[in-house]
C-alpha cells in the first residue's frame, strides 16, 4: 500500500514537472517574441530618426524651411518617439514573462 502511494507521489511530481516545463516553455517564446518586437520597433525607431535627422540638416541648409518640410520634420519625430514608446511596452512584456520564469 505505501509503495503504491510513493509511486502514485511520484507519478504526480512527473506530470507536474511537464506542465512546469511546457509553462516554462511557452513564456520563454513569448519573452523571445516581445524582445523580437521590441528590437523591430527600435530598428524602426531609429530609420525614423535618422531621416528626421536628415530632413533637418535640410532645412537647415536651405534656411528657409517651408510649411511642409517642418511638417515632415514632425511627423517623422512623431514616428520615432511612437516606435520607442511601443519598443519600452515590449520590453516590459518580456520582463513580465522573465519574471514569471525567475519564480
């Protein structure tokens, strides 16, 4: 009777180990998944500063910017300050998962 419990114990701490490392598992893939995005968005991020950098040294070579470059000068700013704001929020996903997984 008590090895049959043991081993009925054990059998429990089998399956409870897989559901472990399958939980373990899918918030490892979503960490990598949030930083894959996090890393896209900086990428964007700094495509879109680099050519609001670039749009500004226009301007400031021809010293008399027009309406319309000032606009694209701050859509372009826009860009980037939106695609770090969404690269921090996926970094804090990933952070949450790690979390998760340092438990």
């Amino acid at each position: 009777m008590a090895e049959e419990e043991s081993r009925q114990k054990i059998e429990g701490f089998i399956v409870k180990a897989k559901e472990n490392h399958k939980k373990r598992t899918l918030l490892i893939t979503k960490a990598k998944s949030n930083l894959l995005e996090a890393s896209s968005n900086l990428i964007l991020g700094e495509q879109a500063k680099t050519l609001a950098i670039e749009k500004i040294n226009q301007y400031l070579q021809a010293k008399r910017p027009s309406e319309r470059l000032l606009d694209l000068i701050d859509v372009d700013l826009e860009k980037y300050t939106r695609y770090i704001g969404d690269a921090n929020k996926t970094i804090e996903e990933a952070k949450k998962y790690m979390n998760q997984l340092i438990k």
